[in-house]
C-alpha cells in the first residue's frame, strides 16, 4: 500500500476526525482538548500520512515566538510503524518550516519513548534539557537547528 503525504497549513478541520482517530490508537487526546490548543496556535502545520483512505501518522505543529517551531504531537498506528513514515513527517516538516524562515524547532517527548528519541535524534535533534511534568513524568526537550537555503540563520 503506498502512503500519500499531505501538508495542512492552519487549523485542519477537514481532518480532525482522522486525526483523532489516529491519536486513538497512539496516544489518544480529546477532540475539544486538541481543538482548544490548537485555536490559540499561530502558522499551524499539520504533516499527515494516509494509507488509502486511513491516516496512519501525523505530525502536528505551530509556532511559539518568531523563528521558532513547536513540534507539539505526533506517531504512527502500529501497523505502520518501522516504514519510514515518522522520519518521512519530520522531513517534510522541517522543509515547510526552512521554507517558512524558522530557525529552531522544539520538541519534547517522555523519557521512556525510545523510539521517538532515536527517530528524532537521527533527524538532527539535541537534547538540550529534561524536565518532570504535572505528574511527575520525565520529559526530555529537544531541539534542532534549521539550516537555511542561503547559508544564513
């Protein structure tokens, strides 16, 4: 089955639905959750990869002050995973996010996620802190630093 990549640039109301569906099976977050954080967020980008007519991984993000990218939720359903898809969704975002003159983009992931630590480090991520959240579980910050086009930052 070959995977279609679509760029949503702005609040992606065509695909809550899919994504909440999506995020389900990964790491479920309300509808009105999502939707409330998303309504305050500025240059939204969603990367979303369908498998036919299912989305089977996405990568959301927005941005948090200028020349800077929050990379705030994504993954991939399980039965998709070790495809290429994760890494396929942080390329293509950090291509919109060169293209759109950011400098950084930020992530954050739990401590315990080994997989999204390796994928985001094998795409150029450092860490650069950890932190304990409200319940007490460790996140690790990260970040990386975009290059740009014409050789300046």
């Amino acid at each position: 089955m070959s995977i279609d990549y679509i760029l949503v640039e702005g609040f992606p109301e065509q695909h809550l639905d899919a994504i909440c569906h999506a995020a389900d099976a990964i790491e479920p977050i309300p509808r009105d959750a999502l939707v409330s954080h998303l309504k305050h967020q500025h240059n939204i980008l969603s990367c979303l990869a369908y498998g036919g007519n299912q989305l089977v991984g996405y990568k959301i993000g927005y941005q948090i002050r200028q020349y800077y990218f929050e990379s705030w939720i994504g993954g991939v359903i399980l039965t998709h995973r070790r495809q290429g898809i994760a890494g396929r969704l942080i390329e293509q975002q950090h291509q919109w996010c060169i293209a759109h003159g950011f400098h950084y983009i930020n992530t954050l992931t739990e401590g315990n996620n080994h997989a999204m630590l390796i994928t985001n480090l094998k795409a150029g991520f450092g860490i650069i802190g950890t932190m304990h959240d409200r319940n007490q579980v460790l996140k690790v910050i990260l970040q990386k630093h975009l290059k740009q086009s014409n050789g300046c930052i």
